[in-house]
C-alpha cells in the first residue's frame, strides 16, 4: 500500500517543483505563428498610445471617452500586424545595410554634437545613460528601416483610376437647389407648472443626471534628473578645466578662408593650371589615405552628402564649382565611370576649428551638462531606493520624501479633470483608479514617465460622486422636463409638416399653418458652401445625403441643428459640372492615391492575419492583470 501511495506521491511533488523552477503558466495576450506577445509588451504599448493621445488632444483628452479595454485591443491588433510584417521581411530576406542603419542613426537631434554633427561619444553616453543596449537599439533601428521600406512599396504600388477621379470631382462640385423648413424651438411655449410628481418621476428614472462629481486629493513625490542636476554644485573652476579637455566639442568651422583658397585655385585651374598637380600640392587628402586627392572608385554614401550629390551628377572630365561639406571645401573631378561607382579626384581644402569664446552663454551650458553628469552617477541607484521606499512604506510618502530629501506635492481636493500637470498623464492617471490606489490607500508602484523621471503616487482623500436630494435640483429637473416637452411638440409639428410636404404640399403653406416655424426659398450650393451661405451646414449635409431628386418629385429629409431645433429639407433640382479643372483633378488624384494606399495597406495586413496561426487570450489576460 505504501508502495501505491509513493508512486502517486511522486508525480504530485515533481508537478509543484516544477511549478517553483517554471514560475507557473501565465496566460499571454496573443500567439502569432508561436511567437508570445507579453503582458508587459502589451501595457508598455497601451501606456505609449495614451501619452500620445494625450499629446495629441491636449487640454481635450479625457480617459473617460477612451475605455482602457478598447485601447488595449486596438493596441494589440497593432502588435500583431506588426509582428506579422516583421515576419515577413525576415521570410522575404530583406535586410538594411551598415550604412543604412547608420545614416538613420546619424540624423537623431540626441546624438549630435554642438557644431550638429553626428558624436559617436554622446551617441553612446546617451544609450548608456537610457540604459539601453547599443546592439538591441541598433537593431530596432534596421526593423523600423525594413519595415518602413516595405510600406514604401506597398504605398508605391497603388493608383487612382481616372473614372475614380472624375466621379470625385463631379460629387465634389455637384450643385443641389435646397430649401427648407425651419422650426424654431424656443417659439414653443414653455409648461411652468409640472407636477410635483412628474418631476420625481423623471428625477428617478434620471439619478445618473444629477450626482455630484468624484474628488480626489492626490499626493506624489517625483524624481526627476534635470531637477536634481540643479541642485548639484558646480565650480567655476571645474567648468574652465572640462572646456579645456574637450575644446574639440566647443569648436566651430570658420569656412572664409577655405571658400577664398578653393575659389583661388579653381581660378588657377580655370586659367590652364593641371588639376592633378594642384591637387598633389594643395588638397589636404586624409580621407582616402592617398596623396593627390586621388579617391579611386566610390559608390555613394562612402562620402558626405553633399559631396555625393555632385560627384554623381558630373559628366566623364567635368570639374565641379566649389562644394561645401561638414569638412570644408572641395573641387571635385570625375575621371570614369563603372556601373555604379565613380573614379574621382579631388582638391579638398579643411575649414579651419575655431574655439568658441567662453563666455556666460557657453559656461551655463557646460554647467549644465556637468550637473546632469554628476546627477546620473547616483540616479539609478537612487531610484531603486525610491521604489523600495515606497513599496516597504505603502501608507504614507513620508518616508520617500525624507529619506530622499524630495518634496510631497499635492493636487488638493478636484475633480477627474482637474488633475493638471504629471497628474493628468495616462500612465499616472491610470495608476491613481487602480484598486491598489484608490481603494486599498496604498502607494502606487514606480511609475516611469521617461527613463530619467520617475513617480510614486497616493490618494490622501477621496470623496465619491454621491446623488443628490431631489430638493437641492428640483429647479434644474423642472427645467429641463419643460425643455424636453418644449421639444417634443416641437418634433410633432415637424413629422406632422413632412408628411404633409411628402403628400404635395407647398412649404410655404405649411408655414402659414405652422406658427413657429418659417419657410426658406432655395438655392444652388454645393458641398463646399457649408459656411459660406445662410443655409445652416447640418442642412448642407443632410441634402447631399438624400436620393437625386426624380423630375416631378423632390427629395425630403429630417435635420437635427445644434442648437436644438430641426428642419426638413427639400432637394428639388441637381446640377453636375460641365468642365474638368485640370489642377483640382490633380489634387483629387493625389488625395484618391493616399487613400487607397492606405486601404491597399489595411488589405496586406489583414491578408497577412488571414494566413497565420493567431491565438487571442485578451480577456484572460485583463483577468489575471485585475
């Protein structure tokens, strides 16, 4: 029997170890062709497309119009397609060069230096202090060249029919007669005198209405480097020593004197002198490692741009006009040509480094980049600090700010919109309705808004949205009982005076009969009118909605206008254009172009899901992560 129990004993034990050494199964958000999309891949991304919403609108993003379960399955059907493209390329062999990976690199703002130069040193104190690796970003780099190359071709593939244009074109500045009824709801009596019981009726069936708003008092410390490198003391001294040891990065080309050298010696080739003998005595010639300015066959991307630029539009023999390049000056001389590459000397004379003056300007700069030097020598350590703090001491940030000598900052008592600043953030708003926060009173986890400032955040005080007594808005709910039978007989008259005008009879009559409402004769107006006439736009749009009106018979529609009342409108003639305009044509064709690059794109990306063995598991995910 023990033998038995043994033997069933075993494979329970080995099953929890196993449990211990894996971490247990976590449900991921999706499988693509047996590729895990992770949970934490997943809100990283959702975090990125609400600061960029937020970016976006402003003072006019509100999270509420944006339902986190929305965004996070858009946000993954994103993901997938572009792990599915990334698929792609790599099946279809296409890759980016050294050189093309490196010229992208070279045009980031980030990595250049004072005289805007590309600086392979900042390019790497820059990752380094990002924490980023140097192979992994350089490799993101070529997937995005791929990636962007392969949408190129796809967008380079698509046109637009001339039958698509000339029918854009004849909607566009199709012309429509349109009159209208207008009824006006502030013409509609009024009731004063609501039942008491009426009101309470609608007050029940309405309480969501009438609710006072949720408050909170937010507290949050925040770490932020460019904060605490002010705080870093800096000596004069210290300034004029970095300026000394690294002239090279505060130095800036004087080209005068190169431009007058390279103008002189064009002048001398122009008047017979051999450009090869100029060139031996004058070209100061490094880059090739030759004396003589002799380059030998180069293909294009081996020299600057705009030295490429020239040389590889020069004919067999033809000397170029003075180029200017990061470096200084050159004439250059094509000698042959061979497929691609181009046989070229050269006479390159150097712009000469000259020191910028050390003044206020240049000494508050240094100051500044020796501050921020100092303040990430401790910073990564601090915010790990920062964290453990937070975590071990989750119902208060005092000991946060205390052991990190940073200041507890408040929000005070307001409402979801008036969260302003850091507050208003996505990554930091979301963090403040989390169950953790709001409901459980504890520090929120360390929230990175950028590699170098990070926060923790707390609710001191909340106060729920609560209902209101029917006493305190009995005047706001009669107001709007009476506003809402004001508009109800408002709506009755007009589908009473559509069915009417539907059956034949004139507007104008039905005007008469109608007292709040008045009669507008109508006129030819297109699309683009919307704005330039008396017509209201809503009327405009809804008229080129309608069906094209039969001989004998206008078309009628029903339109709601913004400031609440409502019109019926008559379409009772068309007219279509009678000459093409060449140059609309052309803008038609591009705008036609773009769309249908986007459908053509949208088509590959669904042909590619289409193909692929793909497992959603979202709603698990969002059950776990709640």
């Amino acid at each position: 029997m023990w033998g038995i129990v043994g033997l069933i004993i075993v494979p329970f034990a080995l099953f929890g170890v196993q449990d211990y050494i894996t971490g247990g199964t976590k449900t991921v958000p999706a499988v693509v062709n047996g590729f895990e999309i992770s949970s934490a891949q997943l809100t990283r991304a959702v975090q990125e497309r609400k600061q960029q919403l937020e970016q976006q609108l402003g003072s006019s993003y509100n999270p509420d119009f944006f339902p986190a379960g929305m965004i996070r399955q858009q946000v993954l059907d994103e993901l997938i397609a572009r792990q599915l493209i990334t698929e792609f390329t790599i099946n279809s062999n296409m890759s980016a060069s050294a050189q093309q990976i490196f010229n992208d690199i070279k045009q980031v703002p980030q990595f250049k230096d004072a005289s805007g130069n590309f600086s392979a040193e900042i390019y790497t104190r820059v990752l380094r202090a990002a924490g980023r690796d140097k192979g992994v970003f350089e490799a993101n780099i070529a997937r995005d060249y791929v990636l962007n190359q392969l949408r190129e071709g796809v967008f380079n593939s698509t046109f637009a029919l001339p039958y698509e244009v000339q029918q854009a074109q004849n909607l566009l500045n199709q012309q429509r007669k349109i009159d209208y009824l207008i009824f006006t709801r502030s013409k509609y009596k009024q009731n004063n005198n609501i039942p008491e019981e009426a009101l309470r009726k609608y007050y029940k069936s309405h309480l969501a209405n009438y609710k006072t708003q949720e408050k909170l008092n937010v507290e949050y410390v925040e770490m932020d480097i460019n904060t605490l490198a002010k705080k870093v003391e800096i000596e004069d001294k210290a300034v004029t020593e970095y300026y000394k040891n690294n002239i090279s990065h505060y130095t800036e080309k004087d080209y005068s004197a190169a431009l007058k050298l390279i103008n002189k010696i064009r002048q001398r080739i122009d008047n017979g002198e051999s450009f090869e003998k100029l060139a031996k005595e004058l070209s100061a010639d490094k880059l090739s490692g030759k004396k003589g300015g002799d380059l030998g066959f180069i293909s294009k991307g081996i020299m600057d741009d705009a030295f490429d630029a020239v040389a590889f539009k020069l004919k067999k023999g033809e000397i170029s006009k003075p180029v200017k390049d990061k470096f200084g000056y050159h004439l250059i001389k094509l000698e042959d040509i061979k497929g691609d590459e181009r046989q070229i000397k050269h006479i390159q004379i150097k712009a000469v480094d000259k020191p910028q003056n050390l003044d206020a300007t240049l000494r508050a700069k240094i100051k500044s980049e020796l501050q921020l030097q100092e303040a990430e020598k401790d910073f990564f350590e601090d915010v790990e600090k920062f964290s453990n703090l937070a975590y071990e001491n989750s119902e208060s940030l005092e000991a946060v700010a205390a052991g990190l000598d940073l200041e507890i900052k408040s929000s005070g008592l307001v409402t979801r919109q008036g969260l302003k600043g850091i507050l208003s953030n996505p990554k930091v708003s979301s963090a403040i309705y989390s169950k953790q926060v709001l409901t459980d009173k504890k520090n929120s986890d360390v929230i990175e808004l950028k590699d170098t400032h990070v926060v923790v955040v707390r609710v001191k005080e909340h106060q729920p949205a609560a209902q209101k007594p029917f006493e305190d808005v009995k005047a706001d709910v009669a107001k709007q009982v009476a506003i809402e039978q004001q508009v109800s007989a408002m709506k009755a008259d007009v589908k009473a005076a559509f069915q009417k005008l539907t059956a034949g009879s004139k507007g104008n009559e039905l005007a008469a009969i109608y007292r709040n409402s008045k009669w507008i004769p109508g006129e030819f107006v297109s699309r683009r009118d919307a704005g330039n006439t008396g017509i209201p736009a809503a009327v405009i749009q809804q008229s080129f909605l309608l069906p094209r009106p039969l001989s004998d018979k206008p078309s009628f529609g029903i339109v709601n206008l913004p400031n609440g009342d409502q019109a019926i409108a008559v379409v009772s003639a068309v007219k279509d254009i009678d000459k093409v305009d060449v140059a609309e044509s052309n803008a038609i064709r591009g705008q036609l172009q773009e769309l249908n690059r986007n459908v053509e794109y949208m088509g590959f990306e669904q042909y590619l899901k289409d193909n692929a063995d793909i497992k959603i598991n979202l709603s698990k995910v969002t059950e776990q992560d709640g």
